[in-house]
C-alpha cells in the first residue's frame, strides 16, 4: 500500500478546496508522513487504509508522546483526525478510526506583545542600513503594527491593494477570506516615503506590482522580513525573540486596551474565531499610537 499516494491528494484537496495557508499545509505533509513510515514499519503490505484501527492509532501516540510536546502532539493528532474524515467522506476508509482519538491538553500562554515604547522604539529602529533600506524597513514595520497583517499577506500585497487616499489596505487572508484594513497616518507617510525612494531603487527592469522589494527588485520573502525584524530588534534593544507577528499581536492587543470592540479588531485580524481577538485583552495604559478612526 502506498499510504503516501493517499496523503498527496488530501493535501492537494486541503490547498483547493479548503483553500489551507501554506504553512498549514506543510505542517500537515510532516506529520502525516511519519505515521505513514510507522505504517510502513508496523503493517504488512496488504493493508489498506480501512484496515487502520483506533488502536493503531493509539500506538502510534503513545509513541510519539515521549518524543515531543503536547502541542506538537496535538497538532499531530489534529492532522490525523481531518485526513481520517476527509477518507471517510469519500469512502477510502469504511469507517474513521480517529473519530474519538483526543488530544492532550495544552496550557495556553498570553502571545508575547511589546509595550506602546518598544513598538516605536522597533519602528524607529533602522538607521543602520542604507537609505532605501531603511526607508523600506520602516514602512513595513510601520504598515505591519498598523494593519495587524500577517508576513504572508503584507509580502504578497500589490501596488493595486493599496489606496493611501483612503488609509486602506485589501489583502487576502486564510482560506481565502478577504478583508479591508485602515492604515495609520504614521503607516501612511512612511510608505509614501518608501515609495518615493526605496522602492525606485529597488525597481529592475523587469516589472513588478509587490509592493515591498528587496534590492534585486523581487518581493521580500518571509524569511528576510523575519530576519530584516529581528535585527532590528537587536538594535532597538528589545530582549527575547521578537519577530513580525510580534508585532500583530501587539497591535490587536494595543486597540483593545483604546477600547475598540473586539469584533471590529476581530473583522480587522481577520480571525476565524472571537475567542482569538480577545486573548489579547491586557490591563497596559491606553495606547499613544493612535488607531484610525471607526468607519461611519
């Protein structure tokens, strides 16, 4: 049996149909092949996927369980769960065996957000690159905090999403969910001067309609934003690992405490689920970076 045939097009059907982030996708790719090889290491050659049984599963979990976290095991268990259903619904699996298996309990832990003074001393970090590094650098950081987008979304943003007339920003999040964020004044100014000068720079002869560009005139990759962040971080002085969903988390957690209703900030985020936009609720001062007004 090639358990591995199996899961390529369960993946494919999660990138098509369930419209599924990247990352979720590749997370899922990791976990499910090692229970395929565990299949392949426990199963004779004859078995089928209707041949899979809690108690196979159940075995593979109580071996993984030594070897990683709780949250790695509940994600792995997570990923089992929708492949079974997914088999099921299609009838390769007569019945689903992972339909009762339950994860253990994870102990959440409040997102790491940075004070009102960390976020502008980060912002005002570059000053040690080059001009249109800088340039660049600050309006990305500036449009991140302002916006609360994810990495993703702000490197895939074209010159069309932006409308610094208006302060808004169009990006498309997870499973395809579109949304409208407001840009600050602050965002707004700082992409104008990026694209008054960093932007040029960059620009090749080939052209491009990304907004945030790297010195070769192609969009930033999600690696270089994570580094361009963290050493930034450095130089502002910031301890512990800040990266850009840092600075997401901050934002959601900063218009809370100004008292903007959780579910304008929940539309915003563009989180699937309420409960997600008030974990960010913290009893810090009222913020000095001031939000958009509310749209009318």
């Amino acid at each position: 049996m090639n358990w591995y045939t199996t899961v390529d097009e369960f993946l494919s059907a999660l990138r098509t149909e369930r419209k599924s982030a990247e990352n979720t996708v590749l997370a899922y790719r990791n976990d499910l092949s090692q229970f395929c090889h565990h299949l392949e290491a426990t199963l004779d050659s004859e078995a089928q996927w209707s041949s899979i049984t809690q108690e196979h599963i159940s075995a593979y979990v109580a071996q993984i369980r030594s070897g990683y976290s709780s949250a790695t095991v509940a994600r792995k268990i997570a990923a089992l769960k929708t492949l079974f259903a997914w088999m099921h619904k299609r009838g390769i699996a007569t019945l689903n065996p992972a339909t009762d298996m339950r994860a253990p309990r994870i102990e959440r832990k409040a997102p790491r957000t940075l004070s009102q003074d960390e976020t502008v001393r980060l912002i005002d970090a570059p000053t040690s690159v080059s001009p249109p590094r800088a340039a660049r650098d600050r309006a990305l950081l500036e449009f991140l905090y302002s916006t609360g987008m994810r990495v993703s979304e702000a490197i895939a943003l074209k010159m069309s999403d932006l409308d610094l007339e208006r302060g808004e920003a169009r990006c498309v999040g997870r499973a395809g969910r579109q949304r409208v964020a407001p840009i600050t004044q602050r965002a707004v100014a700082a992409i104008r001067a990026y694209l008054a000068g960093g932007r040029s720079e960059f620009l090749g002869n080939t052209p491009t309609d990304a907004v945030f560009l790297n010195p070769s005139g192609a969009a930033l990759t999600r690696q270089a934003v994570w580094l361009m962040t963290r050493h930034h971080a450095r130089a502002a002085g910031l301890e512990g690992d800040v990266t850009p969903h840092t600075l997401r988390h901050s934002r959601a957690a900063h218009m809370l405490d100004e008292g903007v209703d959780a579910r304008r900030v929940q539309e915003w985020f563009g989180h699937a689920n309420i409960s997600t936009t008030q974990a960010y609720r913290s009893n810090r001062a009222v913020a000095v970076i001031p939000s958009p007004p509310a749209a009318s």
